[in-house]
C-alpha cells in the first residue's frame, strides 16, 4: 500500500450504529483507500452503567484498542474516544457495548488514493 501523493481526494465522512449490541463492524477497509479515524462516540441510552469497547480487525488478528472490559460509561453518558488513528484496505473497525440501547457516531477522513 502506497501513501497518498497529493493525487487522489480527501472526503470528511461519519458513520452510525443505532441500538448496536455486540461486536458489530461501523466501518470496513477499501481497496485504494486509508480512514483516518478522527473521533467515535458513544451515548449509553440507559439508566444503567455499561461498557462499551473498540478494536481493529486487521483482517486476521483483532487488535484492541480499549481495555479487554471495556470503558465503563455511566447512565445517560458518552464516551469520546479521539486519539487518531487509520485503518485501510483489509481492515476492519469493531465497536460493542454491553446493551441494546446504545448508539455510536464515527467521523473519519476518506483519503481515496488516485
């Protein structure tokens, strides 16, 4: 996978998961393409603390970037998770949390490679 080299289009982009539960995929990899991760949210829709979490499937091994439990988030909260980082061709972007009644908020820069 080559860098981008000035050739190609940068697209500011979101994606959503409403009621997710479990391990679900907001965002795969494309080929020709690097996402830069700018920031995930998740809102806890509930009056009851529950953890969510996020990992990178690098198409063979998922690779965690929360805790194993988690990130604790309390009733009627959000966690903001904005350290930045990117994902490409084979990857996969993994988001669950611990109940039906939760929703997730990705922005993401598409660097389409030309």
């Amino acid at each position: 996978m080559s860098l981008p080299s000035g050739v190609g289009t940068e697209v500011l982009r979101r994606a959503t998961l409403h009621d997710n539960t479990g391990y679900n995929t907001i965002l795969s990899g494309s080929t020709g393409h690097v996402y830069v991760i700018v920031s995930l949210i998740f809102c806890n829709n509930t009056g009851t603390t529950y953890g969510c979490a996020i990992r990178v499937n690098d198409g063979t091994n998922n690779i965690e970037l929360t805790t194993t439990g988690g990130q604790s988030v309390a009733p009627y909260e959000t966690y903001v998770w904005n350290d930045r980082f990117i994902i490409e061709e084979d990857d996969d972007l993994l988001v669950t949390n611990d109940h039906a009644d939760g929703d997730w908020y990705l922005t993401y820069i598409d660097q389409h490679l030309a």
